[in-house]
C-alpha cells in the first residue's frame, strides 16, 4: 500500500490502520509506503499502524529498495516539520527478500525523511524486520525489537525532560506540537522507568545513554545519576621507594575522565601487607595516581599492572559531587625520623622523571 500526502492536512494525524495476514507477491512494493508532496506545508504522517503476520515474498526487488537492494516493511518519506509515524506495532512481519539479493533480510521501518516514535517490534529473529533506521542504514529515532537474546532498546539523546519522573498522565494538556494543531499526550522520555504502586514518581531509571537515576519517589525528583565508569590498565614498573624517595606519581591516560569524577585505582603487586598508600585523582582525560610509602622500609614493588576506574557522577545542585561513603578524616600520618645520612639524601635529592621501561607512550611517572 503507498500512502501519498497531496494536500494541506492541519487538523489531525491520519492512521489507526490495521494490516493481517498479508503476502506479497510481484507487487514491487512494500507493505506501507508512505509520501508526501514536499509542496505540502502541513502533514502531520501517521499514528496508529498495527501489522500481524506479513510475509515479504516478492521474486523482484521493490522500487524503493535501498543500495544493498534490502526490503523494508514500511517506509516513511516526509518532509514537512513534524511528520511521525507514531505508535507502530509489527508483530510476525518477514522481509527476508528473494534470490535478487540472496534473501537478506531487510528493516522493519526505513525513514528517509520525517520522524518515528512509539515503535514496537515482536518478529522472529531467523527472517523478521527488527529494526528502524534512517537513509544511511543508521539506527534510527526511538524503538523496541525482541531479538534472539532478548530486548534491543533504542532511543535518542536525553532531552531538557530528561529528569521527568512522572508515572501516569495527570492531566490533559492541550500542547502546540511542531507547528501542527495536534495534542500531545503524556510520555516518558526514558528506555525503562521503575516506580511503586500509589506512587506518582518513578524510582528508577535506566536510559539508552547508559546513565541510571534514582529518586525517593513520593513525588519527588530524580536526585542521583550514575553515568557510565570509565576503566584503563597499563603496565607499571615501580621505582624502589625509600625514606629518602617515598613517592612517585604516575599519569594514566582515560578518555571522557573530567576533574571530579570518584577514582579507584589499584596495582596488583601491591598487597595489604606492604606499608605503601595508593590513590588516583581525575582531571581532563587522564588519571594522575600517587604512590607514597608510610613505613621505614625499602618498598621494591614487583612490576605489575595499573587499574584505574572513574566513576561520573551528578546530582541536584551540580554535577561531579555525589559520593558512596561518608568518609571521616583520619590524623595525618607523621613521617619517620630520619637518619642523618637519609637527611642528607633527602636535602640533595633532586625531581626526576624516570622511564618505567614499559614501551607504553600515553605514561610517565616520576620521583618527588
């Protein structure tokens, strides 16, 4: 079926269509195509299309067939600000083609141009179209696809509503929608929002940025976010560490690491039971970790490997500043005494950057 837009359409979204039991056979088409005249100021596309059991058997391909000659079951091809195709649910649709593409299976909805939202997709994971993508092939615009490993969620960028907790609809609001006469319903803008029965606010969400929030519910806001840790290892060969020498630093290069983010950093020739303190603080894409030794003992640690982990963070009033554990100051330690020969190293030492020998070009640690 081709769906073609040839006039002005203001008042509301066409749609609430039905398609069951479907074969196609030498049509040359695809099961929905839908167009508009670029001409046409206002078409606001489709909402409402339910497709049960579709089956794509053309032995030519369609004449809308993308370059690598891929089916799709429908595709969407308008212009006009606003045009969507809204609530889309494909259940059972095969577009797996013919031998004039060696029955590669082709895309659940191709957007060429315009905008989809609200799509669903429950199709078998051997010939069913489990995907929306734009002109290039991309993934495209927001959906849900049960595949052979279960759930794929795809959704956009977080809006300014990223935060909205709401669980229900409250109320009707008449809302202006891309220039179009239409109302826009209630929506969450997450891939999964949790919240308890008698609640009006969610407790958790998880979105397709891989950032997860948490709020107290109880009609309250999101207040913590968790977004993705970031993680680094490299090879690290020690310097000897002395009363005369205690520290050395280290610098671990780690993309998307920003000055505030909660860093781990561990080595593993270090144990519990050596006299030596280990920490990492973050600033613009890297990781500076401090090595310091506390007792009075020579520390050869063995050459091992650095992990380094950094955590984002962010919350209300500001981004960066939410921690795990309520952290109490200890006293500071007090440094040994010294010998006078171990003075004497001390007073002529002299800063020196040192190479590890480890060949790794993005490190460099160094005596203080």
């Amino acid at each position: 079926m081709q769906y073609q837009q040839l006039i002005d359409l203001q008042i509301a979204q066409t749609g609430y269509w039905e398609f069951q039991n479907v074969v196609l056979e030498s049509t040359t088409m695809l099961l929905l195509d839908v167009q508009s005249d670029p001409q046409v100021q206002h078409f606001a596309g489709l909402e409402s299309v339910t497709m049960i059991d579709f089956q794509s058997s053309d032995s030519t391909k369609t004449n809308y067939a993308d370059i690598q000659n891929l089916n799709s079951v429908i595709q969407l091809n308008c212009s006009q600000l606003g045009c969507t195709l809204d609530g889309v649910t494909i259940i059972s649709a095969s577009a797996d083609g013919s031998p004039y593409n060696e029955y590669r299976v082709g895309h659940a909805v191709h957007v060429f141009a315009g905008h989809v939202q609200s799509v669903t997709v429950l199709d078998s994971s051997h010939s069913g179209a489990l995907d929306v993508v734009d002109s290039k092939g991309v993934p495209f615009s927001s959906f849900v696809s049960k595949t052979e490993g279960g759930l794929l969620l795809v959704g956009e960028s977080c809006s300014d509503n990223c935060s909205d907790t709401q669980l229900s609809q409250t109320a009707t609001n008449p809302m202006p929608n891309n220039n179009n006469n239409l109302h826009t319903s209630w929506s969450s803008s997450h891939s999964l929002l949790f919240g308890l029965s008698s609640e009006t606010t969610g407790r958790l969400a998880l979105d397709t940025d891989s950032s997860i929030k948490w709020g107290a519910g109880q009609g309250s806001s999101f207040d913590m976010t968790l977004h993705r840790t970031l993680t680094n290892s490299t090879y690290w060969n020690l310097p000897l560490l002395s009363t005369a020498a205690p520290r050395a630093k280290f610098i671990v290069k780690l993309a998307d690491v920003v000055h505030g983010d909660v860093v781990a950093v561990s080595h593993t020739g270090i144990n519990g039971e050596q006299d030596i303190e280990l920490s990492g603080a973050a600033s613009e894409g890297h990781v500076v970790v401090r090595l310091h030794l506390v007792g009075e003992e020579v520390a050869d640690v063995s050459p091992r490997l650095l992990h380094v982990m950094a955590g984002q963070w962010s919350g209300e009033g500001g981004t960066h500043h939410q921690p795990l554990l309520l952290l109490l100051p200890l006293p500071a330690p007090q440094p040994p005494a010294l010998t006078p020969s171990a003075k004497k190293q001390l007073l002529f030492h002299k800063p020196a950057v040192v190479d590890s020998g480890s060949g790794w070009g993005d490190t460099l640690h160094s005596l203080y």
